[in-house]
C-alpha cells in the first residue's frame, strides 16, 4: 500500500490513531492554543492556520491528504474513540526513498500518561508494515526532552544534534534529527 492511498485507522493497546471528526474541533481548538504545547513545535503548522478549529477540520482532507502534504490523525484512547488527546502527523513524504517524518502534539492535560511513546511507536509500527517506510524521520527542539525520550524508547536514535532550522519564530531553532532506518531491523541492529 502507498502511503496515500487510504487513510489511516491504527490501533495500539491503549490508543486508536484515527482521521479527524468535526466532533473533535473544541479539543483541536484547545490544542491550537496552547502555548505549552506549541512552544517546542514550528509556527507553521496546518491546525493553527485557521482560527476557528471545525474550519481547519473541514478543509484538512482536501488540503493535507489530498494533496499528499500530510497526514493528521486524531489520538485518542481505546475506551472513549470520541476523546481527542492529541494529533498524529505523517508528513515530508518522499515516494523515492521511501522516506517519511512523523510528529505528534498532545493536550497538556494529558502529558506524562505514556500517549507520545505510544503513538511514536504505532506511527512507526503502521510506516514500516503497512507502507513499507525505509526511512522514518523526527525532529524535535534540543528543549522537548519529553519527546526525544518518546521517540528513543521506540528506537529512533539522533543522528543529527543541534542543527539549526527556521520554525517560523523570530530566530532560528537547534533541532536533534531522530532516525529509524528499516535496515536496522533487517540487520539486527534494532
């Protein structure tokens, strides 16, 4: 399957990564205005172009999936599918390579309940199983410790410390470049 061909539903132990709903716009709209979350991310993300957040959801098939910019799930618990806790992305895909990065952005309220390592992980399970990911890619501020620990426990390794990168702020970020190869698994080196 390519990567783009369907949308995807991923089920893990705990969590459902799913497309977004327009039942899910007031925790988006929370999401999108948290300073605490989005003080490690880029400005430019898709949910925060739009000041009214059914209106983001409403045009993000059309303007992400369609369009093969990205891909932004909904994560949310296994027991309450409804409950938005956070967002899922699949994004920079190179078809060539094939080669993907994936982020993710959780409600403040729920941080420290393990939802980033597991949704690392199901991103990572889903790329390299169902799409055939040679290369999975995630970038994170030096000062996201929380994330980079997300993405280690699912074997990314950071391959590229404190390069500098414009995220849209007044000067640019140092960003770590965490890495997944697919070689690794097949070489043993998980």
């Amino acid at each position: 399957m390519k990567l783009f061909d369907e949308m995807p539903y991923i089920e893990g132990e705990h969590l459902i990564l799913r497309e977004m709903h327009p039942s899910d716009a007031p925790a988006l709209d929370e999401l999108s205005h948290s300073e605490a979350v989005y003080r490690y991310l880029p400005t430019f993300l898709y949910e925060q172009s739009y000041d009214d957040a059914a209106t983001a959801i409403e045009h993000m098939r059309e303007e992400c999936f369609d369009t093969k910019e990205s891909i932004l799930l909904t994560i949310c618990p296994c027991e309450a599918p409804e409950q938005m806790v956070g967002i899922a992305e699949i994004y920079a895909f190179e078809e060539r390579k094939p080669k993907m990065s994936i982020g993710y952005r959780i409600l403040e309220r729920y941080w420290g309940r393990g939802i980033a390592t597991e949704t690392a992980g199901l991103l990572k399970r889903y790329l390299l199983e169902e799409v055939g990911a040679r290369t999975i890619t995630a970038h994170v501020m030096v000062e996201n410790e929380p994330s980079a620990r997300a993405l280690a426990k699912n074997g990314f390794v950071n391959l590229y410390s404190n390069c500098v990168e414009d995220w849209g702020f007044e000067e640019p970020v140092l960003v770590d470049k965490y890495v997944f190869k697919r070689r690794w698994i097949d070489g043993g080196v998980s």
